[in-house]
C-alpha cells in the first residue's frame, strides 16, 4: 500500500492507536434504562481503594497509569470519582470525570469489571455519564479511548454521539514486565519480552 509505514516497538513495550473525541452540544434527555447497578459518589478518594477498583475494571486492558503512582501523586491527581455498585453493593464499575478547564469535562476513566461486558449495561452506565458531565456551564464533553480497550468502547462512544478529532499513537513499557499488573491480566495482548527477537 502506498505510503504504508511501519513504526517497530521496542520489545518489552506496547503500541496502541488513542482516539480523541468530543460532543459539544449537549445530548436529548433520554430516560435512564433500568439496571440493577448505581452510582455511589465518593466523598473523598482513598489511595489503596481506588487503586483496588481501578485495576478491576482496567487491568484487562492495560490500564495502569494511576497505578504507577505514589499515594501523594495520586491522590492530587483523583478527580470527581462515582463508584458503579451491584446489588449486593460491591463496586464493579467507576466514573471518573474532570472538569478542571473551563466549560469543558473530561471524562478521564470510565468502565465495569470485565465480568459484566456484553450483558447490556453499557446503555445505563453512557445515561448516567451524559447527566454528571453536562452540568450547567460545561459546553463540550472529552474522552479518549485507544485500540488496548474493550472493542465494544469506540464504537459505543460514536454510538452515544461523540465524534473523532484526531488519533494518536502512543508506546509504553509494558505494565506486567514492571511488576504493576500480573503478568496473565490481559491474555488478549501478547507479552513480548525485551529478549524477544523474531529476526
């Protein structure tokens, strides 16, 4: 294919396509589907907990920024955190937005534990996202996702009205050789060692 360019990785890291994307008129009301599941606000994030729920719900995909960090960095960086809970009231899910800048949210974390993908509560959990983040005075809504995600997330966010402003690529050392997520949480990605060569 013309134009066709290869980027290698370094073994022992991770590439990935980001998608940006963005709504910037605020969606028709629409009723909440039913669901088992709620939202439960956290009044103040505790270090330990939240890293606990951040892994559940993203180590399957690679999430590991927030875990990288000391309890100092990451408390100052934990924005507006709802916890998704189930009946029983474990949490299984979270929503983290921001809304440092002006006029604008973030939606910097969103997502369920991989035990409830594909059992029809993305449509709840995308209602209850679209009534936090569009505020009074919030004029656009952000989010990223990238090709390490659930394949469902992208398309989910087209489907909710979002649409791509640009792409990225982005590299990483892989989060399982450093220690930060265990070495079988994301059997969907191969772990290619720094000692693998297919020369």
């Amino acid at each position: 294919m013309s134009g066709e360019q290869i980027i290698d990785i370094p073994p022992g890291h991770v590439g990935t396509v980001v998608t940006f994307l963005e709504m910037t008129e605020r969606p028709k009301p629409r009723p909440v589907p039913p669901s088992p599941l709620r939202l439960q606000r956290w009044a103040e994030a505790d270090p330990r907990k939240y890293r606990l729920l951040f892994e559940r719900v993203g180590g399957r995909w690679l999430w590991y920024s927030r875990l990288a960090m000391d309890d100092r960095a990451l408390t100052a960086a934990i924005c507006e955190v709802h916890a998704v809970l189930d009946p029983r009231g474990v949490e299984v899910g979270m929503i983290e937005l921001d809304f440092a800048q002006e006029g604008t949210c973030l939606i910097r974390f969103l997502g369920l534990v991989p035990e409830l993908a594909g059992k029809g509560h993305g449509r709840w959990l995308f209602a209850q996202v679209a009534q936090l983040a569009w505020r009074a005075g919030v004029e656009r809504v952000i989010v990223n996702t990238c090709t390490l995600d659930h394949p469902a997330a992208l398309p989910a966010y087209l489907k909710a009205g979002f649409t791509a402003c640009r792409r990225a690529f982005e590299s990483f050392p892989d989060p399982r050789l450093s220690g930060l997520l265990p070495c079988d949480i994301a059997p969907q990605i191969p772990l290619v060692e720094p000692s693998a060569s297919c020369a």
